[in-house]
C-alpha cells in the first residue's frame, strides 16, 4: 500500500537520478532529459533545485532528501 503519492513518486525519481549519477558520475543533467523508461530526468531534477529553495510552492525537501541527493552529486547551484 502506498501511503503517500509524493513520497514515492520521489523515490522513483531519486532512483532514476542515482542510475544516471552512476552511469555518467555527475548530476549535470540536461533541462530536456529524459530516460530510457520514459522519466523526464532534467525536470525532476530542477524541481528539486526549486523545491531546495522553497521556490514556486513546491514541498519542501526533508533534511533526508537533500543528504540523499548531495550522497550522489546533486548540482545545486546552475550555471547561467
């Protein structure tokens, strides 16, 4: 039973950012990146940026979340 949508829904994305970290060795993902399954990778992955800043009302990452992705290499910070 799944107990909340959000929870796993970012679970999923956690572990596709983790194949890509350990196929590629960064987190430099492109915007437009999508997975060989289908996931929109680079979104997800800017979303967690937004939601890092408590940007555009997205929920907040939890202290787990954040060390999670820091564990694999998350690129916060963008270069422009």
């Amino acid at each position: 039973m799944t107990w909340s949508v959000y929870s796993e829904g970012w679970a999923n994305g956690y572990e596709e950012a983790k194949h890509f970290y350990e196929v590629n060795g960064h987190l430099d993902v492109p915007g437009g990146y999508v997975t060989e399954s289908g996931f929109t990778l680079g979104s997800w992955i800017a979303a967690q940026r937004q939601a890092r800043m408590g940007q555009y009302g997205r929920t907040p990452l939890t202290k787990e979340q954040r060390a999670r992705l820091d564990s694999i290499g998350m690129l916060w910070e963008t270069r422009k």
